[in-house]
C-alpha cells in the first residue's frame, strides 16, 4: 500500500493504470480518500474510488505522469503532476492534477484528495 515518497506516486499511478490494474491503483488511496470527477462531484470512500477508477482503465490507452512538485509537512504532502495518455478510446488526453497526501503510519504515502483535473 503507498509509496515511500511523495514525489513516487504519480508514476505509481500510471505504472497501475497502465497495467490495468485496478487493485494496485486503488492501494495508492487511503480508504477515506476521495476523488474529484470530470463533473466536478467528490467521489469519497474506497467503493467510489475503485468506480471512478474502472472507469478511467475502460479509457484504454498508456498513460506517462510527471511530477511537478511535492511539498511535505509533517504527515500531509501536496504533489502537482502533469501526466498525458494516449491513444485512449477518447482520444489523447493531456492535464495537470493536484493531490493531497497522508503519510501511514508504516511510513508509505496515499492520496487523500485526488484532483485529476485541474483547470
């Protein structure tokens, strides 16, 4: 479950997206995380969570994330990535997210709020 550090989860979500796998993607949350969906609805608990991420595997494709920044206090991390999928069933898909983080208390990191989507 996480990662050792918080710059590593973005690559770690799309290593997991791009195997299609959806439990691994799922262990990178915390089980009352939640998630901002294209609508702009909060998706919250771990049954939501694996929903929205069934259906962006559904998407298909192969996903490349970059992180742009991390910053860490104390147990909480904020991490900015830019990631793009392409050859998806929509088309290539480009964007920019923002992700809080908590650290666990075997050390390893998990998203609390994901915003995929920043404008």
């Amino acid at each position: 479950m996480g990662v050792a550090e918080p710059a590593q989860i973005n690559e770690r979500f799309a290593a997991g997206f791009n195997a299609r796998d959806v439990d691994a993607l799922v262990d990178l949350y915390d089980p009352d995380g939640s998630v901002v969906e294209p609508d702009g609805s909060v998706s919250v608990g771990t049954a939501a969570i694996r929903a929205h991420l069934e259906r962006l595997v559904a998407l298909g494709g192969r996903m490349v994330s970059m992180n742009r920044s991390s910053v860490m206090v104390g147990d909480i991390a904020l991490v900015t990535a830019e990631w793009h999928v392409a050859d998806s069933s929509a088309g290539d898909l480009t964007g920019r997210s923002a992700e809080v983080l908590r650290r666990l208390s075997d050390g390893s990191w998990v998203y609390v709020i994901d915003q995929p989507l920043l404008a």
